[in-house]
C-alpha cells in the first residue's frame, strides 16, 4: 500500500508521520515544492522508526510526481495556511490553482488513486478536485468533518468531565466557522445522551466552541493547528487502506443525497477500499436542516469565487 502526501509542510509532515506509526502502509512519499524539505522531513522521521516501532517505509522528492506513481491513496495538504484573522475562504485565489495543478498531476500517475483534499477552502477544493480531475465521486474525499467532530468530541468530553472514549458525536455542513453543524442532538456519552448530562445552555456552548475551534487554535499558534488535522487524515487513510467500513463525516459530492446536488459538503459516509462506498442520510430536524442550508449558501458563495 503506497501513499502520497503532497505539501511537507507541518500538517502534511504530521500527516506522513500518523501514517507510518499505524504501520499499515508499506510507503508514504512526501512530496514538496520546495528544495530538498520534503526529503529533509522525511529523513527525519525515518529516524524516528527504530523508536517508533514501525517499518514504513518514508521517501521525500521535491516536485517529481513520478516517484508518487503507483500511489493508491493520495492526500493533498498543499496551498498556504491561515494566519490568525483569516477565513479559510480568502485563502481560495492561491490554494485554488496550487490544488488543481497537484490534483492533476497525481492523477497522470496514479490514475486508480483515491484522493484525499485538506486544502482549504477544503469543500471548494474538493469540488475543484472533482472538476479538475473527472474521477468518480466516491474517489474524491474532503477531510473537514472527520477534524471538526474530533473537535466537537474534544468539547463534549470537556464539558462532560469525562475520558473521551467515553463521549461520541458529528459535525456535519460545511467546514467553516459559521458552516458547521454541529449534530448535539445525538451527541452521547456512552450510548446516554450528552442532553441527560448537560443543560441546553453548555450544550450551546459546545457547540459555538467547536465552530470556532480552527480560528482559536489559529490566534493562539500564529497558524493553522497541525496535529489533529495530521491524525484525522491518517483516519480516512486508514479506513480506506484496510477496508474497514468505518463511518467518517466528510466533504463529498452530493448527487441528490439530503436533498443537494452539484456541491461538496460534509455528511456521513462509510469507507472502505473503494473509498466512498455508502453516503449515509440521517434524519434532520428543521432547525438542523436550517443550519444546513445556510452552510449549503455559504459553500456555494466559495464555489461561485471559482
């Protein structure tokens, strides 16, 4: 099982560096623009694998996409990063044709690859993606869902004051601050619902917390937050590379599921080998599929900017 990360960057490097720890991939190339950085980070995870206990094997190349030839997952973390202030929407006009062009040329060398999109505006950039590339729907994956519930259940095992085994829930929409949906309706601790535990008001709290927890961790670092990103791509990979059928809230393209069509957004999908291989529809409220459909505008708006 070979893997490509494009961009060496600090989430791509974290990205590479998941992967490899979880020791099913026999090979993650780490591809970079700039000279001689990707093979210096992979070097330097390398060194890492005698203590780290994994045999992985990590190979850096500066911009020869024909070492990622034969890539059966490829994950794309290129484009520049938020600085604190920024909406992920304003970075579109640079990380829009960053993305097209490494789209383009991973699929000229892996054309049964299965591709990964972290860039942001990552629901435009995986639309991009679909347009730039023409691969089937279910090869295509937008990662923001699989981050923003991670965050969601960090919040939720905060409030509760309990372990984080202990707590599950989802975030679907949009991956934006004011695009997020964050599902505390169905948010349990152990199977009870975080309602029985937590009053309206914290659960709120919660809520507004998780949209805006890019944008915090952004003013706190001078930049946008690299480890739980990294270990949420090694998710997807995973459940992807070992056809593990696990359920992740992603951004895909939407053919007249929840009622949308023509744009990519987050909800719940199974992945296994194939990649995508069921979108699954829950039941919304009215005041969930509000919410939606004001993520669903601001999506469209992004996409419009294309």
């Amino acid at each position: 099982m070979k893997v490509t990360v494009v961009g060496a960057g600090a989430v791509g490097a974290s990205c590479a560096e998941y992967i490899a720890i979880k020791n099913f991939a026999s090979e993650v190339v780490l591809l970079d623009i700039k000279e001689g950085f990707a093979e210096g980070k992979a070097m330097d995870l390398m060194q890492t694998a005698s203590l780290n206990g994994f045999d992985t094997k990590i190979t850096g190349v500066t911009n020869d996409y024909s070492k990622t030839a034969g890539s059966h997952i490829a994950v794309i973390t290129s484009g520049i990063p938020r600085k604190p202030g920024m909406t992920r929407e304003e970075l579109i006009g640079i990380n829009a044709g960053i993305v097209k062009s490494v789209a383009e040329s991973i699929v000229k060398e892996s054309p049964e690859v299965i591709l990964i999109v972290v860039s942001n505006p990552m629901d435009t950039m995986t639309y991009l993606a679909h347009k730039a590339t023409g691969l089937p729907k279910h090869r295509i994956i937008g990662m923001g869902g699989a981050l923003d519930s991670a965050r969601f259940k960090y919040r939720l095992a905060e409030a509760l004051g309990a372990p984080i085994s202990d707590v599950d829930g989802m975030v679907i929409g949009g991956h934006s601050d004011t695009g997020m949906v964050p599902l505390t309706r169905l948010a349990t601790r152990n199977s009870v619902p975080a309602s029985e535990f937590l009053s309206e008001d914290r659960l709120n709290q919660v809520l507004e917390d998780t949209k805006v927890g890019g944008a915090t961790l952004t003013k706190l670092l001078g930049t946008s937050a690299w480890y739980a990103p990294g270990a949420a791509v090694s998710g997807l990979v995973q459940a992807i590379a070992c056809d593990q059928k696990k359920i992740f809230p992603c951004s895909v393209l939407l053919d007249g599921e929840y009622g949308l069509s023509d744009l990519c957004i987050g909800v719940p999908v199974v992945l296994g080998s194939k990649g995508i291989e069921k979108i699954v529809e829950i039941d919304l409220t009215d005041a969930e599929k509000e919410h939606m459909q004001k993520s669903v505008e601001g999506v469209k708006a992004t996409n419009d900017l294309l």
